[in-house]
C-alpha cells in the first residue's frame, strides 16, 4: 500500500476534506490537512481544476511536488 504523504495546496492552504458539495474545506496547517497517497491527490486536484481551483499536490511541508519531490518521498522509509 502506497504511504500517505502529500497534501493537496489551494495557495496558502491546504485540503482537509470536502463539504457534501464537493466543496474544499481548507486549513492553514500542513499536519491539520488531510494526508494522500500521491495518485489519490494527484487526481483530486485534477477535478480541482477543472472547477477553476488553483490547486496543487504538495509534500508534507507544503512544498510543490515536483519529480524530483516524489521520487524523495517514495524513496523516504515507511513511517
């Protein structure tokens, strides 16, 4: 099973889950924000955009997740 480590950003905030309208309910903490595995955020973020929300995967420290990110993360030891 793939770990849990990134988050989906929304500018200076980070996904904690979504409202029953899909709607994205957001916090200011990356350890208050809801944890994915990298294709479960990837593809979140994907419907995201395609409503207009400028949104994006991240690690757990909020920064974006370039290639060079996620291949440190998945090579990072399973906590």
């Amino acid at each position: 099973m793939e770990e849990k480590r990134f988050l989906i950003r929304l500018g200076d905030q980070f996904v904690a889950g979504f409202n029953a309208k899909w709607q994205p309910l957001c916090v200011g903490v990356p350890s208050a924000a809801r944890h994915y595995d990298y294709r479960t955020a990837d593809a979140l973020v994907q419907v995201l955009r395609e409503k207009s929300f400028q949104a994006y995967v991240a690690n757990s420290l909020g920064q974006p997740a370039t290639l060079e990110v996620i291949e440190q993360e998945m090579q990072a030891p399973q906590q």
